[in-house]
C-alpha cells in the first residue's frame, strides 16, 4: 500500500525518507506493534465495526507474522514506519481487505501505545534486577556486621562504622529507585489507543476490550493527552538516572577504595584491566565506564525534556526523536545495574585496613565529647571544644587516640574551664575504641550490629514481598 497515492503526488526523496524514518528504533516495538493490531482487530470485530471474516483473516496473519518475526517485512525507509510496515505486510497476504485494520485508529495512539506496552516490560525487568542487585548486598552485609571502617564526610575521616553499614546504604538507595520504578510504572500502564489521531472516532469502538486485552490498567481519559505525552518517557528516564546515580557513587568508592592510598578493597580480576606499557596495574574499567555512563544518562534526560519543551497540542513528528533515546536510556542503565551488582558482589574487602583507618585521625572523638556530656553532665558545646582542643595538643604532640588518658585530658580542661574533668580512664578508652564505638551506636538506622540486623532483616522482609509480587 502507497499511503501518499491519495494525497500527494511525489516521493519523498531517499534522503529525506532517510531522515524521517523510525524504522531504525522501530524494531523495539515490533512485537507490541502486531499485538495492538491483533487487539484492535478483535476489538473491531467483536463490536461488528468490520466484517467478522475480514477481521479473522486480518488476525491469522498478523499471528503468522510475529511467529515470523520482524526479517519478514519490508522495511524500505520509503516505508516509514512500524506501523506502514506491518500493515504493508497483511495487504501482501491478503489484499486490499487489510486496510480494514486500521479503521477507527492512528498511528498516533499506535506508537504511543507501543511505547507503554514495551516500556512496562523493561521497567519490570529493571526492577526485578535491582530486587536481586539489594538481595546480594544483604548478603554481603550480613557477613561483615563488625568489619570496621572509617565514614566519611567530606571525604575526611569522620566516625567508625561497619562495612555493612555502609553496604546497608547503598541497598536502600537501591530500594527508593526500585519504589520510584514502580510508582512511574503505574502511570505507563494506561491506554492510549482508541485516541486515534487525537479526537477519538465516531466508529463505536470500545476502549475497555483493547485495554483488557493490552493488559493495561485503564484507558486514558482524554484523546488529546494521549497521543502526545511523553511524560511517562520522560519519568522513566528521570527514574533511571536517580537508579544510575545510586550505582555510579557506588563505582565513584570502588574506584578510590582500590587504589594504594586507600587499600580497603580489591576489585576481582574480571572487573579490572592492565595497561598496555606498564606492566604492574591493575585498574578498575569497570567501575570507571560505568560512572562515565551515568553522564550517558543525564544527557538523554536532557535530549527528552528539550525535545519535549514547547510543542504545542497534540501529535508532532518531533515526539518521534525522543524515541531512540527512550531505548538507550533503558539498555544503558540496564547493563550498568547488571555489572556493577557483579562488580561490587564480587570484591574483596581489607579488614585490618579498615580498622587501621578507624583507629587513624581521632574519628571517635564524638563519642569521647558524648562520654563527658553523659558523665560530667556537660553541655555538648563545652565537651565537643575541650576534644576539640584534645585532637590539637595531641596532633602537636604526635600522640594517637589511644595515648590519650585521664590526664591529658584534665589539663586541656583546667586550661579551659579551670576545672578538672576527672573522668575514668576505662571510659576513655572504651570510646576511643573504633569497634566499641559502633557497637553502642544502637539507634534504629546505626551501625551497631544488632541495628544492622534489625535493618537486614526488615530489608529482607520487603524483599521477600516485593519478589513475590513478580512471582503471581
Ligand atoms: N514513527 C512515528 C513516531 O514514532 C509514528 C507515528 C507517526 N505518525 C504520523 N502522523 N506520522 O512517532
């Protein structure tokens, strides 16, 4: 079928066909493309809008042509799209009777629909992967509950945590996108055909049988809002970018954790490259590529949102173009979340270099300032300026966290206050003690090893709910 015969007297030159066809990225929606029609044409059929016959001869080869697959088409860029593709295909196998398909429908709402029923699929299998990605994470962390490290802020040591509390952060990060997925999936399952081109018809077509069959929720309520959002494309790739973060400051630590300076981790074999001239180094690719791709990411949110910008009600060819980055978007983030759930699930971790960094540079001067608060029933000011003070002499002086006693203290406030402190020297060191530190950290959220269980354990409730949902 030559949908210009009747219209327009020309063809379109190669290069501008070239330049305008989706055909390209038209290959993602294939499938969904032949279900719609197969759908429509039931729904046709079943609401005597078109002979029963025509409508089951239409149905018998679209249902030949997605066992076929796509090689079966023509698809010639002077064909433009998916949708004149398949239609083209039926006309072939049956003759002028196909064009009955595409009474009281678009390609508007075609490819908008398309694009929902596809992008549910990808948004589902996202986030079953992430589900995976945090049920690995728990398992790690449940092993390293008193492997001591140093937190950071600032990147300066700050306080001692637990390996697996830090690892319990990254889960949860985890969790928020998988929650943002879901709550975004909710808005791509909704209908858009029967819109037709953008006023619906005046054929008595029925929107409740193709959204029963499209296994969407419900139908959208206006015709020209259906055919020209992009929103739903445009969440999903705000979502994945949120997702990409999360797995890029992951990455961001793999890679300064593995070099010499820090030595807290090593990044295994299969996620590290050499370098071609110098023969010792052992560099973290993996990790770097995919930081790199995060950026991949914020410029197709960027493409989206400015392709979308200002394009007045309803269809425009425009929308088309936000298509390609639609599917990348998802493919990118998808391989990210893959390789860096392998990466990370497969590192090995320095203990006692965790431990040496948190014992380092005074981080549990807090809990010597909160020992005198509870002790001296102090205010935290004054406590938090005589530690404070403390790390000073005791950097002058080159002493460690542990030289520090009674003493030492005393004078530092008799300076200060022009009292002694006079607290008790197993005190002392109990709080400077890294592992001791995190141990009385027992708030819901801290690093103790009871709360990191309760957070394990929550954690692995929800995940046990949340995989069951895909399992019905
Ligand atoms: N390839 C088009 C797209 O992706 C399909 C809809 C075309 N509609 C039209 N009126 N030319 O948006």
């Amino acid at each position: 079928m030559n949908l210009r015969a009747g219209r327009l007297g020309k063809k379109m030159t190669e290069k501008a066909a070239d330049f305008t066809s989706s055909l390209e990225f038209d290959k993602y929606i294939f499938e969904a493309d032949v279900d719609l029609n197969i759908a429509h044409t039931t729904m046709l059929k079943q609401e005597k809008i078109i002979d029963s016959s025509i409508a089951d001869n239409i149905i018998t080869v679209l249902k030949k042509l997605k066992i076929e697959g796509i090689e079966s088409l023509n698809l010639d860029p002077s064909v433009e799209d998916i949708h004149m593709a398949v239609e083209n295909y039926v006309t072939d196998q049956i003759g002028e009777e196909a064009g009955f398909m595409h009474t009281a429908k678009s390609r508007n709402d075609q490819v908008a629909t398309d694009l929902r029923i596809v992008l549910k699929v990808k948004i589902r299998e996202i986030q079953r992967d992430i589900l995976d990605f945090i049920q690995g994470i728990i398992e790690m962390a449940q092993e390293h509950t008193k492997t001591v490290i140093i937190g950071y802020t600032h990147l300066q040591h700050a306080q001692p945590t637990t390996f697996a509390h830090h690892l319990m952060a990254y889960a949860q990060s985890l969790k928020r996108d998988y929650e943002r997925l879901d709550d975004t999936y909710n808005r791509v399952n909704l209908n858009p055909l029967g819109s037709a081109a953008m006023t619906t018809t005046s054929f008595p077509i029925n929107r409740e049988i193709t959204t029963e069959i499209l296994g969407f929720d419900s139908y959208m309520e206006n015709s020209m809002d259906a055919v020209c959002s992009r929103d739903f494309i445009a969440e999903t790739v705000f979502d994945l970018s949120l997702m990409v973060t999360s797995l890029g400051k992951i990455c961001e630590e793999m890679v300064l954790w593995s070099t010499h300076e820090f030595n807290l981790i090593e990044i295994s074999d299969e996620f590290s490259s050499t370098s071609s001239i110098m023969p010792q180094k052992k560099n973290p690719d993996v990790a770097e590529i995919s930081r790199g791709k995060t950026g991949v990411l914020y410029g197709e949110l960027m493409t989206i949102l400015t392709i979308l910008k200002a394009i007045p009600y309803t269809y425009n060819r425009d929308l088309q173009e936000i298509t390609p980055h639609l599917w990348n978007s998802v493919e990118t983030a998808h391989a990210m979340l893959d390789i860096v759930k392998d990466m990370l699930l497969t590192i090995k971790i320095n203990s006692d270099r965790g431990l040496e960094l948190a014992r380092a540079n005074f981080a549990t001067a807090t809990d010597l300032a909160d020992v005198i608060v509870r002790e001296k029933n102090m205010p935290f000011r004054i406590a938090h300026k005589i530690v404070g003070r403390m790390v000073t002499d005791a950097i002058d002086l080159n002493l460690k966290a542990e030289d520090i006693d009674s003493k030492f203290l005393d004078n530092i406030c008799m300076d200060l206050t022009g009292k002694k402190l006079d607290i008790d020297e197993d005190l002392i060191k109990k709080s400077l003690n890294p592992l001791e530190n995190v141990k009385m950290r027992k708030v819901p959220g801290g690093p103790s090893p009871e709360m990191v269980n309760m957070a394990i354990e929550n954690l692995n409730e929800y995940l046990k709910t949340e995989i069951n949902k895909f399992n019905l």
